[in-house]
C-alpha cells in the first residue's frame, strides 16, 4: 500500500522522472506510428531500432565516453544511414523492400553485436552502460535523459501537426500529391527523420528490439477506434501514454520474484506488454471495427437476411393468385432455409400470423415483402441490363447484395430503368411453382 501511496503521490524522483520519459515517448511513438503504418514504413522503424546500436558503439568508439548525447547522436546518424539505404535499394528492380528491410535489420544488429562485444573489452568498457540499449533501461533513467526524451518528442508533435494535411494526402494518395507538385520525396525522408527521431529517443526506455512495439502498436491499435486520421493520431498517442504509465507503474510497484534476485521488473517489456494488451482488448472491443461487433453485426445480417427470404418466397408463390393475403405453407415454400425459427421470428416481428388455415402475411407483412421484392427485381433488371448476367443466373447473384442496397441506390436504379415510384417490376426469370407439403405446426 505505501509503494502505491509514493507512486500516486510522485514521492520517488526516479519514478517522476521515469514516468515523465516513458509517457512522453509513448505520444510521441503513437503519433508517428499512424502516419509510419499508414505509409508502409513501419518496419523500416525496425531497421533503424537495430541500426542504432552499431551507431551507439561507434560513438562510443570515437569519443571514448558514454555520455548520453554522445551515444544518440551516433545512433541517429547510424539510424539515418540505414533508412537512406533502405530507401535507395527500393529502386533495384529484382530487391524486393521487405527483403532490403530484413537484410537490414540483421546486418545492423549483428554488426552492433560485436561492436558492444569489443567495447565491453576495452578497459572501462563495462561501465558505458552498452548493453542497456539492447533492452533498455529505463529504470536508471535521469532528468537528462527525460528532457532529451521531451525535446524529441515535442519536436515530432509538432512537424505533425503543422504538416498533417500533407502526410495525409502522401500516406493515402501519393500520385495526387505529385500532380498537385508537392515535394513528395521530401516529405517521404522527413517521416522517415520523425521515425528515427522517436527511435533514438526511445532507446534508454525500451532499447533496441522493443523500440519498434511503441511504434506499432499503439497506431495499430487506434485504427480499431476511428476512420479519421486525426482522431486516430490522438488516440495512438494516448494510447501510448497509457501504456507507459501503465507499465512504469508496474514496474515500480511488483516486487520481482525472490528466486530471480532481482530488484525489480523490467519497466520496457512491461510498457510494451500493457500496449499488446490494449491491442489485444481494441481488436475485440472497438465499437465499429471490433472482432465482438463484427461478429454481431454478421449474425444480425443473417438473421435479416434469412426474414427477407421468407418474405420473398411467400410473395413471389402468392403473386400469381394475386392475393397477398392468402394462406400459405412454411414446408410448400422453394427455400430449404425456411424453417420454423425464421416463421416464429417473423411472427414475433407482426410480418406474418396463423389461423385456421395456415399462416397469412399481416399488412405490415405485406408491405415489407413488397419492399423486399421490389429491391431484389430491380437490382435483377440493372444486372441483366447493364452487367450481360443471363436471366437464368441473376437471382443467384441478385442474392448476394440486394440485403445491403441502401435507399438511395434503388432509387437510382428506378431512375436508371425508368420505372415508376408504384409498379412492381416482373421477375425476369420463371418463379418455381409451390411445392405441395403439410404445415408447420402452431
């Protein structure tokens, strides 16, 4: 209870000062993150995740200490180099990006491994603080580091925020963008610059191999929550401040097993496990693209797709007799799905109802079996017109969309095939006549 007290309270200074780096590299990695996933490059952030430790030991190498700066800027030049490769060696016709970006990313990370294996030799090697890139290190993080962190990050918010319109138009419609003369290369390299920038940033937090999950993650999980890109770029960034805050306070908090004698629970596996997390709970929950509203979604379809065929099939076998109101058999209609489920939905709805004689359509039923009928011919008449279906195909095909033809679109095929506001189009292919059966059962 007081561990939690002190977090709450920001009593600790390390804490402060880790919670200060984290969350703000969380921001900022969610807002390039959009943009680096919609434009494809999102692996490219991995190549230059893995440049960069070569990049920080060659600093190392050449100014003989491990101040912080030092080693970012080295990882920054290093990183640069990588993406400027990358994107050179997507003019080579017969290389392929995802094998430039995997030859990369191997290539740069082992080349870092035995660089760190040389400097952990060199006298006082140990004490640089090399390794910590790997999986980073963020629980000795300093007020430094935190500012350093905050400078990147505010940087990158606001190259987005003042040129969103533009990477927009570049992240979804590139050509245009060139027609209208915009500098579309230019804008490709400063994205790929803000993807280094968060990368470099977030190497003492998470390190290397997890930088790449903040990129990631956090963008690919707000695309579950919104269709805008502006609502997705704020969404990512909380996201990745949640996740970070979440993680950070974990980390403080848990005591780690006894059996490990550790002190503690790594803070950037664990930012990154919070964001797989909220991934994990996005992909199920979101409102509009969740699996859980997906899902529900698809079983509404087919249970209105299945009323729908119902209605259809009783008014196309009482058309001929010319009375909508007759009675009818569930077991003499042409459909094999028809079943007494669909019959009891329909009478739960007031579409249908039974008396002696069998099952009626009600008015209301009527009405909407005229509804359904119409939209179905109409859409056969426009496929048989306008797409050369034969009209011995077209009620398959008819099947497969007119359950989702808005308003709209039917009035637009009645003005396309000039039928009046009240006729009821005939059905361009022979309707099977009514199969004789018993009725089903009240």
């Amino acid at each position: 209870m007081e561990a939690w007290l002190r977090l709450v309270t920001l009593q600790d200074a390390n804490t402060r000062v880790v919670l200060l780096g984290t969350m703000v590299l969380g921001v900022a990695c969610g807002v390039v993150g959009v943009l680096a996933g919609l434009r494809r490059r999102a692996l490219a952030g991995d190549a230059v995740a893995h440049a960069a430790l070569p990049g920080v030991c060659v600093a190392y190498f050449a100014f003989g200490d491990g101040h912080f700066g030092t080693l970012l800027l080295g990882a920054l030049a290093v990183g640069l180099l990588a993406a400027a490769g990358i994107s050179a060696a997507r003019a080579v016709p017969r290389v392929k990006e995802d094998a430039v970006t995997a030859i990369a990313i191997g290539g740069f990370f082992g080349a870092g491994l035995v660089l760190s294996r040389m400097a952990q030799d060199r006298p006082g090697g140990h004490r640089a603080g090399l390794d910590g890139f790997i999986f980073g290190k963020a629980a000795s993080m300093v007020a430094s580091d935190a500012w350093t962190i905050l400078a990147v990050a505010a940087v990158v918010v606001f190259v987005v925020a003042v040129l969103r319109k533009e990477f927009t138009l570049l992240c979804f419609d590139q050509s245009f963008a060139v027609g209208l003369g915009w500098p579309v290369r230019w804008l490709d390299q400063l994205l790929m610059l803000l993807v280094c920038l968060c990368v470099v940033a977030g190497l003492p937090a998470v390190g290397v191999v997890l930088v790449v999950a903040l990129l990631v993650i956090p963008a690919a999980a707000a695309r579950f929550w919104t269709h805008r890109i502006r609502t997705m770029l704020v969404v990512a960034a909380f996201l990745g401040a949640i996740s970070a805050l979440v993680g950070t306070a974990v980390s403080a908090i848990l005591p780690a097993p006894a059996a490990t004698g550790a002190r503690g629970w790594p803070t950037g596996p664990l930012v990154v496990l919070v964001a797989a997390t909220l991934f994990t709970v996005s992909l199920l929950a979101a409102p509009d693209r969740g699996l859980v509203a997906r899902a529900v979604r698809a079983w509404g379809m087919r249970r209105r797709v299945a009323l729908q065929h119902l209605l259809r099939d009783v008014y196309e076998r009482l058309e001929a007799a010319g009375d909508l109101g007759a009675a009818w058999t569930p077991l003499s209609l042409s459909r094999k799905r028809v079943d007494g489920v669909v019959v009891a939905r329909a009478r739960a709805a007031g579409l249908v109802q039974r008396d002696a004689e069998g099952w009626r359509l009600t008015d209301r039923g009527q009405a909407e079996a005229r509804r359904v009928v119409r939209a179905h011919r109409l859409w056969e008449l426009w496929l048989i017109e306008h797409a050369d279906i034969a009209p011995d195909h077209v009620d398959r095909d008819a099947d497969e969309l007119e359950h989702v033809l808005p308003p709209s679109v039917l009035a637009a095929l009645e003005a396309r095939l000039r039928q009046g506001a009240a006729t009821m189009p005939a059905s361009p292919h022979p309707i099977m006549p009514a199969a004789p059966g018993p009725g089903l059962a009240p």
